[in-house]
C-alpha cells in the first residue's frame, strides 16, 4: 500500500485551516477574558468550558484538517467516523463550552433569535438534521458533492449548523430556551436514533459499491483533486483508492455504516445517562421540596 506521504504537507495538514481555527481560538478567548468586562453580566470562564472549547477546536481540526480528512476520500470508513464525529460530537463540545452570558448575547439579535426559536422546535430540528444527514448519504448526492468544493463545503456547513439547533435541545445551557425535559429528552434521543437507522442500514446491508467516489476512478479523481490539489493530484498518476487499503470496496462501506452507526449510539447512550441522571436528581430535589414543606406545614388531623 502506497503512504500518504506522497500527498505533501498542505493536503495532509490543512495549514489554511489549522490558522484559521487558531484566529477563531484567539478571538474566543479574547472575548471572554481580556474584553469579558465590556459585556453586560458577564462571568469567568471556567476550566471546563476552557476545556472543551479546546477539545472541540482540536476535535474539529481533526476530521477537517488532519491526515484523517484526506483518508476519508481513499476508504469510507474513516469518511464515516470522520462524519459522526463532526455531527454528533463536535456541536455539544461547542455548546457546552460557550459561557451563558454569550449565548444570550448571540440569541439576541434581531436577526437571530426567531430563527432560533423556530430551528430549535423538536420537530423541525430532528426532521432538518436527520433528512438532510440521510439525503448527503444518497449515492448520486454524496458523489455530486464530494465533486464540487463549494457544494462540499457548503453541506458540510448547512448539517453543523442542523446538528447544533438537534443538540440544542439535549443541552440548552439557558433555561428560558429549555423546551424538552424528562421523558421528553428520551424520546427525541430515541426518534434521532430511529431516523439514522436507514441511511446507516442502506449502506451495510448493500451487496455494492454505492459511492462512484470510491469505485470510478474519474469520480475519485476529480475528488481528489479538489482535496490535494489537481496539479499535484496529476503528477502522482493513481488509478484509485485501491492502491491505498487492502479492503474490498463492499467490506469498507459495511464497516463504515456500522462505525457511524456504534458512534452514534455510544453518543446518544452517553446523553441518555445524563438525562436519566438529572431526572433523578430533580425528581428527589423535588421530593425532598415537598417532604421540607409538610414537616413546616404539618396537616391537623
């Protein structure tokens, strides 16, 4: 098997978008330290949120800028980890880690809250995440844009977004944005893993190649192109992605459906522990709420 080597530094690594990241970083922790003071009812930011600010940054450089983002062109499965990663781990690192204060300065603006408001209704947000999830995964959709570096980009953009307004629900750090608790959690946590059942069952359970991405090597070329660069894509004369695993084409889609979808679970069984957890917390703050009342109030029999 040939190495990754031969792709050079800047298709490996993503400079561009390694300084990119490192601006935003800069400018996130600016505002919340240095310039924290010009902001109306702001507080420090814990270590925690430092935390995972940095793991969600560091996560995120990861799967769109590491060695890993170059893989997920040669073999889907690391297209597949690479994607649950980005969609189901990545948004509530990021929503845990940006202070309340901010957040409520961002909702908001005029221009923001009534989206919001309206993306983050449990309905509208599973049916967005969860469709347009699905439909990226359609064959004739996913080859079309692994082709086209805005339509790449652009889709890739749309479902962070999509997952950040389906997390929301789960984590909403702003109580006055809490619309789900409880059995209600459960329920969106089971319907989510429901919904992605499909696109993950239409690519294991497939007898072939689905993605012209994969097996074309016209298709695979032109994709590879757009991600190392066409002139240096050129000079390296590959047949295929065959030259870098020694998978079959089916064996590495199955295994790739099966990863998003033991990902996902793994996930979702993490936030229903969680939303178990503070179930029962509340349910006995609650109980012992009513137990202090009736020992202050006694009934007179």
């Amino acid at each position: 098997m040939l190495s990754l080597d031969i792709f050079g530094f800047k298709a490996l690594w993503s400079p561009y978008f390694l300084v990119i990241l490192l601006v935003l970083t800069a400018v996130f922790f600016l505002i919340t330290t240095k310039f924290r003071k010009y902001f109306p009812d702001s507080e420090p930011l814990s270590v925690k949120q430092i935390i995972l600010f940095i793991t969600g940054m560091g996560l995120l450089y990861t799967v769109k800028g590491s060695p890993l983002d170059l893989m997920g062109h040669l073999v889907f499965y690391i297209h597949g980890i690479s994607m649950v990663l980005f969609v189901f781990l990545v948004p509530p690192l990021f929503i845990l880690a940006i202070p309340s204060w901010l957040w409520k300065l961002f909702l908001n603006l005029n221009i923001v809250k009534p989206v919001f408001r309206l993306f983050t209704k449990p309905v509208v947000a599973l049916l967005l995440f969860n469709g347009f999830f699905s439909f990226y995964h359609i064959p004739i959709v996913f080859d079309h844009v692994m082709q086209n570096r805005f339509l790449h980009a652009g889709y890739s953009i749309l479902l962070f977004v999509l997952a950040i307004f389906m997390w929301w629900l789960l984590i909403c750090p702003l109580p006055e944005y809490r619309s789900l608790n409880g059995i209600k959690k459960v329920a969106f946590i089971f319907v989510n893993s429901i919904l992605i059942t499909p696109a993950c069952a239409l690519i294991i359970f497939s007898d072939t190649s689905l993605y012209a991405t994969y097996h074309d090597p016209r298709v695979w070329g032109q994709a590879m192109s757009l991600c190392v660069g066409s002139s240096t894509f050129a000079e390296l004369n590959l047949s295929g992605p065959e030259l870098f695993s020694s998978m079959t084409l089916v064996d590495d889609q199955r295994l790739g459906g099966v990863v998003m979808k033991i990902i996902q679970e793994v996930i979702f069984a993490v936030v229903l522990g969680q939303v178990f957890f503070e179930w029962y917390r509340n349910d006995q703050e609650e109980s012992e709420r009513e137990m202090k009342k009736h020992l202050l109030n006694p009934t007179i029999e």
